[in-house]
C-alpha cells in the first residue's frame, strides 16, 4: 500500500509543477478561445522525457510522510549449525589376539635331477679264459644201480672217474686233485682208457683236472662228493623211497638232514678237454 500512495503523490507533484511553468498565460488562453477539435488527435510528447526535465531544473519533490516510508525487510540471521560435542569414547579393554605359533620351516625340496644316461664304457679288459675242462657228467648209483644195494648189502661208496680229450677218447696221464684241500691226487688210465677210481671214506672231495700230458690245465669243480656229507640236491629221491624207513632224503623235509651213515651210494663223473 505505502508504494501506492507514494505514486499518487508523485503524480500530484508533478501536476503542479507542471502548472508553475505555463504561467497564468496558459489558463487565460485556455478560457479566450476555444481549441478546436483536430481531425487526428496529437500524439502527445513521451512523458518521461517531460517529468525528466522539469525534476531536474525547479522543483523540489515532497519527502514522504514518516509513516508511508517503507521499512525494509529485515533479515532474519541464519543460525549457524551447531556441531554437537564430541564426545570422547570411554576405552575399553581391547583383547590382544594370541598369534599363533609359526609353521616350522619346511624343508625345500631339492629340485629333481634329470638322470643322466651312463654311457657303458667299452669292455677293454681281456676275455676270461674258459676252462680247459669241463664235467660233461655226472650221476649218483643209487638203489639197483650201486651193485645192487645201498643199506650194506653189497653196496659201495665208490667215485667212478673218467677223463676224455677233445676227441671223446679216454685220455690217461691226466691228474685230477680234491678242490677242498685233501692230499688227495689220482692219475687216469689204471682201471682203463682214461678212467680211475676213488674210494669215499670219511672225507668228502671236489675234484677237479689239475693237469694232462701236456701240463698243468684249467677245469670246472665238481660238487662236493661223499657218502656222510653229500651236496643234498644231488641225492634227494635217489636213496630208498619214503616207505622205507632206512631211506635218507627220499624228499628234502624227510630224514634229509646229514651226517647219514646207514647209506652206501656212488658217484660217476667224467671231465673232457674242451679246448
């Protein structure tokens, strides 16, 4: 309301200068002679321009009454945000974590070898000589083969020896030795072409060929020959059968077990030069 009344005084104000500066001539020529009426009506000057000149150069404008002043809004204060207290967290008693015990160090684990192929070194060392000679064979005279008896009736406890040459032919003047260390030494060709014969007694042999009528040779060993203690798997089923009870290793697990002395058994062997 007040900017109403502010413009109606505006406009009061400036009616009234308005009058002041036409002077008395102006009303008397407004009641002399009549103005007629113009076809088209004037555009009037722009009215600001008037009101413009006439403030500035004469007239005074009325200061507005006290009460119609506008009084400008006043600005409420934002109220800063108020940061509430912090408040200080009451310490408690925090649990220190056990650590638990450290791993044992494992040990590192060596990285696989590739294996290497061994070359074979050549066989430079000289060929082994072969014995010159060799049992070609061999047999145990058992039950009817050892003149007819092995339990002491007419059974002998003989070694049958036989030396060949290369040809197959009895060979005499060959020695033949006991392997075990006995003094015992038997030449070849006194119960024939190339033969001998060993009575067993108490000490068993190895026999081996020593030498020929050409000197001293090489030769395979027999397996140890003897009528208390023979090689075992020479004998085992050959003297007597399991029903009786005189028999000695009709198995390997029955009465097998030397020295035997009830027993009479024989041996042949034959050596032959082989080379």
């Amino acid at each position: 309301m007040n900017y109403h009344r502010l413009k109606l005084w505006g406009a009061i104000a400036l009616l009234g200068l308005a009058t002041l500066a036409c002077g008395p001539n102006f009303l008397a020529q407004i009641d002399a002679t009549p103005t007629p009426t113009p076809t088209k009506t004037p555009k009037p000057p722009p009215t600001e321009t008037s009101v413009a000149v006439l403030v500035t150069n004469t007239a005074t404008p009325i200061p507005p009454t006290a009460t119609d002043t506008p009084i400008p809004p006043t600005e409420t204060p934002t109220p800063e945000p108020t940061t509430p207290p912090t408040e200080e967290p009451t310490p408690t008693e925090t649990p220190v974590p056990t650590e638990p015990p450290a791993p044992e160090p494992e040990e590192p684990t060596a990285a696989p070898v590739p294996e290497e192929l061994t070359p074979v070194p050549a066989d430079t060392s000289e060929p082994v000589a072969q014995e010159a000679y060799k049992i070609v064979h061999f047999k145990v005279l058992g039950e009817g083969e050892n003149n007819g008896g092995i339990f002491n009736k007419g059974g002998m406890h003989h070694i049958f020896l036989t030396v060949l040459d290369a040809n197959g032919n009895g060979l005499d003047g060959a020695v033949v030795k006991d392997d075990n260390g006995s003094a015992l030494e038997v030449v070849t060709g006194d119960k024939g072409p190339g033969k001998a014969e060993i009575m067993m007694e108490w000490e068993p042999y190895k026999l081996y060929v020593a030498a020929d009528p050409a000197g001293p040779t090489t030769s395979e060993v027999s397996n140890q020959m003897n009528t208390a203690y023979p090689n075992i798997p020479d004998i085992v089923g050959k003297l007597g059968s399991i029903d009786n009870e005189y028999s000695v290793c009709p198995t390997p697990d029955v009465r097998c077990e030397p020295p035997f002395y009830n027993v009479h058994f024989s041996y042949e062997i034959t050596f032959q030069k082989v080379n």
